[in-house]
C-alpha cells in the first residue's frame, strides 16, 4: 500500500475529493473532502475498496482526529432520479465543500470530471483514490458515512440484504425487488432489471 503522495500541490491549502454508491439501485450517493496536513503519511490508509470494513473504521477515526478540516453530504435516491447520478455526485461533492471551515485552494477529485466550484482551481485524477492521501481519507469517510447509513435503513426496509450490499444490484438485492417491488429508496431512474 506504499506509493500514496502526500498531495498534489504545495503551494495551496488542498483538500481531497471522492464520492461513493454511484453504481448502487438504492441509497443516496455520498461525497466527502479532506484537508490533511501536508505531510501527511498513513501506512494503511488507501483507495477505501482496497480496505476492510474493520480497517475504515479504524481510519475513519484517526482521519477525523487528524484532518485540518473535512465534510461528508449525501444526495438523495430522488435527486438522483431527477437529475442523473453523474449531477448528484457533483452537487453531493459541492454540499460537502459548503461544510469547509477553511476554504480550500485547490481541489484533488477522484475520477475524470468535475463541476467547479466557487472558482477554487481543481485537478481530476483518476484512481486517485490509490494515489493521494487526502482523496483516500475522503474516500473512507464517504464510505463509512454511507456504509453506516445502509445499515440503519437496512433495519427500516428488511429483505433486501443492504446490511451487506449496501444497495449494489447484487443478485440477493435483485430477487428481493423482483419479490418485493420497490422502496421509496430505490433509483427508479436505473431502470432496475427486477428479474436478475
């Protein structure tokens, strides 16, 4: 897991950007930022895919201690549907930025695109979430965020197995919909085959 940069650029107060739970039929998609200190170094701390559950939970706690500043938001599976997941994941981006203490310089986002936000200068790097440490730590914190999330209403919706596909189209999740129909939760806009 060695090889992660402490950041992209010096000069500027940098903070890490990623999102999690685009790919999922129910749930909102979470983002997160992190500004870490430029300095910065975690021997465990990576892409939050890479990680077990018990190792982001740890990291959740010490990226929290330790970050200069950092915000998770979420957008709604209705949002979604009106406006296409890849806007939902910019706004859920920029909801999280309003949360800032700090202002940020520069912004390091996960992927290749990205909707600017207050003119703050950006750069998109793709898998960085495997390359720089503050997209990794926003990378945890979106994750645990909305991994949490999908337990509680896991509770509220039983039978759809979210406690553990977080609202990925596994093919448990599948069957209960075919089975089931549709929670208010559910990403109608996916067009969800309910027949696996």
């Amino acid at each position: 897991m060695a090889g992660l940069k402490a950041c992209f650029n010096k000069k500027f107060v940098e903070a890490g950007l990623d999102e999690v739970g685009r790919g999922c039929l129910a749930g909102p998609v979470v983002a997160a930022f992190v500004v870490l200190p430029k300095d910065y170094h975690h021997p465990l701390l990576n892409d939050s895919k890479k990680l077990t559950k018990k190792v982001r939970e740890q990291l959740q706690e010490e990226i929290v201690q330790e970050a200069i500043d950092y915000g998770v938001a979420e957008v709604s599976n209705r949002i979604i549907d009106k406006i296409n997941i890849l806007n939902a994941s910019f706004l859920a981006m920029h909801r999280a930025l309003d949360k800032s203490k700090i202002c940020p310089e520069f912004l390091l986002v996960d992927g290749n695109r990205f909707r600017p936000y207050k003119n703050i200068p950006f750069e998109c790097i793709v898998e960085g979430d495997g390359n720089y440490f503050s997209i990794a730590a926003a990378s945890v914190l979106a994750k645990t965020y909305r991994d949490d999330l999908m337990l509680k209403l896991a509770a509220q919706y039983p039978g759809y197995d979210w406690e553990n596909n977080v609202g990925y189209g596994t093919p448990k999740h599948k069957k209960a919909i075919a089975e089931k129909g549709f929670t208010p939760l559910h990403r109608l806009s996916f067009k969800i085959n309910k027949m696996n």
